[in-house]
C-alpha cells in the first residue's frame, strides 16, 4: 500500500512530499464485497457490505461487515441481522487452510496479531470453541473459557472437556 500527502494541504512541489511512503505491509491487500463499499477519507477507512472478502499474503476475511483502518492497518469483521434479525455473514477467518468461525473478530496487519470472539475451529476432526481468542504473532493461540471436543457440532458438542486458559501451540500440544 502506497499513501502520498499530495491534496492535503501540503505544497506539492516540495520533492519530499511528492514521494510516496512505503508502507509496512509487505503485500498487496485484496478487498472486494457483494453489496456496498462506504469510503471514509477523513479517517483513512473503508466500509464493506454483504460478502466483503479481504486477502492479504496467505490470510482471508470474509463476513458481512468489513471495517478496514488504512491508517492503523487493522479489520474488524462481524456479521449482519438479515430481514428477520438473525445474525448472518458472521466473520470466518483462514490463515495457512486453517479457518477460524467466529461472531466477531480484528486484526492486524502489521503485529500479526488478532482477536476473535466466540470462536469454533477444526484441526485434524479436533475442535475447538473459545470465548476470546488471541492470535499471536509467533502463531500460538491464546483461548479464554473454551472446550476441546472431537464431537463436529459446532453449537452443542455431545461432550468436551472446559478450561479456562489454553495455549494452543499448532501442529504440537494444547497447554
């Protein structure tokens, strides 16, 4: 991403502020959304509606509603009531094939870091659920008030084992 401080108020024909800033990101972002995208220059971010998709490097975002903060770099993703009031497009994160289903999540581009709430993953017919969980950007996953359960319903496992912490420590061991 590339952001000039050309039109706001600077005098263009200084040569320092013609060059454009490099920005930390070290790849392209991807947005795209079925329905309306509301673009907020004053705050530097962007709204999407209805099936919004961002893809940055090997992550993927999809929900309903996408909020994307160029400035800070950082999503926040959660679903949309539809006609009847029910949540709908709740947010699935993907990193690396593993995805993440959750009623609201963010990240950040630059850390590497996220929080997801109220979330259900698979690995290997293992699953999880967390209240909050904290990605890290070493890739351990810290979980607040979850369960392990090799039962695959997501809303009501026949049986799972409650904690109250966890760090899960991928493709090793959950402490």
């Amino acid at each position: 991403m590339m952001f000039s401080n050309a039109g706001r108020g600077q005098n263009s024909l200084d040569s320092l502020d013609n060059q454009q800033k490099k920005s930390p990101l070290d790849a392209q972002i991807d947005r795209t959304c079925n329905d309306s995208t509301i673009q907020d220059f004053s705050k530097n971010k962007i709204f999407y509606y209805g099936g919004a998709v961002i893809k940055y490097d090997d992550i993927e975002i999809q929900a309903d509603y996408v909020e994307f903060d160029f400035e800070k770099h950082t999503v926040f993703a959660k679903g949309m009531p539809d006609s009847t009031g029910k949540i709908v497009g709740k947010p699935v994160f993907t990193q690396a094939g593993q995805k993440y289903y959750s009623d609201e999540m963010s990240f950040n581009f630059d850390t590497k870091k996220g929080i997801i709430r109220k979330v259900f993953t698979e690995d290997n017919q293992n699953y999880l659920h967390g209240d909050r969980i904290k990605k890290m950007d070493d890739g351990k996953i810290n979980i607040r008030s979850g369960s392990f359960t090799t039962c695959s319903d997501p809303l009501h496992p026949h049986y799972e084992f409650h904690f109250n912490k966890a760090i899960v420590i991928p493709d090793d061991k959950i402490v």
